[in-house]
C-alpha cells in the first residue's frame, strides 16, 4: 500500500511538472493595440469635439467676467456705493459660476472619456480573450500595465499581431506614439 501511494505522488508530480511546462504564455502591449483601433479614433474625435464645446463656453464666460471687470475698474469712481456695492456682488458671483462650471466641466470630461473608451477597451480584452482561447494561451501579460518586470520573448508570445488580426486590424499598421485622452 506505501509504494501504491508512493508511486501515486510521483505519478502526481511528475503530472504536474509535464502540465506546467505546457502551459503557453503570451504578452501584449494593450496601449498600442487600442492605438490602431478605429473605434478609438472616433472616440478620440468626440472627445476633442465635447472638448472644444467646453472650452467654448469657459471662454464666453471669462470674457464675460472680463468684460465686466474692465467696466467696475473703469467706472467704479463714478458710481454710488448702492451700485459699487452690486456691481462687486455681480463680479463674485460670476467669478463663482466660472469655477463652478471648471469643476463641473472636468468631471464631464472625464464622464464623457470613460463612456466613450469602455467600448474600446472592452472590445481590446474581448479580442486578446479570443486570441487567448483559440491559441490556448494560459497567461497573456500586458506590458503597458507595468505590472510586469521580465518576460522572456523566446517563451513568451508577442499576442499583437494576433490581436490585431482578430479586429481586422492591417498588420503593417503602426500605433501612434503619443495615446491623447489616454491618461488613465
């Protein structure tokens, strides 16, 4: 019964050691996958587009608080204390609005940013879950995460190229270099 159970252990771990050095193990640069992706182009366009809508009207308001700011320093020797007195209200309270509104349009921004990369990001993972199922990859690493120190490119698989192929993407496709809107 002892070598039973002997010969049992070492079966197991011999089992073992043949299972860990099948297991396939792949890395990817998420970053620079979801750069080549159209879908980021275009949310990259409605970005910058919601953006400029939001610089807009910061603008017109501190052009308005400017404006209105030229007129008491221009006029405010002239004016009764009633008037001085409201016109100072009117420039705090405007000056409120503004950075109100900064605050209010940098969570926006940010809102915004998230509703239009998820699908992105979400349709990246779906692809390199994918390529990871149909290759039969037990780990796939992305090295844009940092999280990885050392990988060993003769044991671990570039999944990219495969990535790409599974969105359609050209293989000859460069990513950009700098990601906009991408500081997460």
């Amino acid at each position: 019964m002892k070598r039973f159970a002997t010969l049992l252990v070492l079966l197991t771990a011999v089992t073992s050691t043949v299972a860990a050095q099948t297991l396939k193990f792949g890395h990817i640069n998420s970053q620079e996958l979801i750069g080549l992706m159209p879908e980021r182009d275009s949310a990259l366009v409605k970005l910058q587009t919601y953006t400029h809508e939001l610089e807009d009207t910061i603008a017109e308001m501190q052009q308005e608080y400017q404006t209105k700011y030229n007129t008491y320093q221009q006029r405010q020797a002239t004016w009764s204390a009633a008037v001085l007195e409201s016109k100072q209200r009117e420039l705090i309270e405007l000056q409120q609005r503004l950075e109100q509104f900064s605050q209010g349009a940098q969570q926006e921004y940010q809102q915004m940013q998230q509703v239009l990369f998820s699908p992105v990001f979400q349709k990246a993972n779906e692809a390199i879950e994918k390529v990871a199922k149909e290759q039969g990859f037990a780990f796939i690493f992305d090295l844009s995460a940092g999280g990885v120190i050392y990988y060993d490119a003769n044991i671990s698989v570039d999944v990219l190229p495969l990535a790409k192929t599974a969105l359609g993407i050209p293989a000859e496709k460069v990513a950009p270099s700098q990601l906009p809107g991408m500081e997460q």
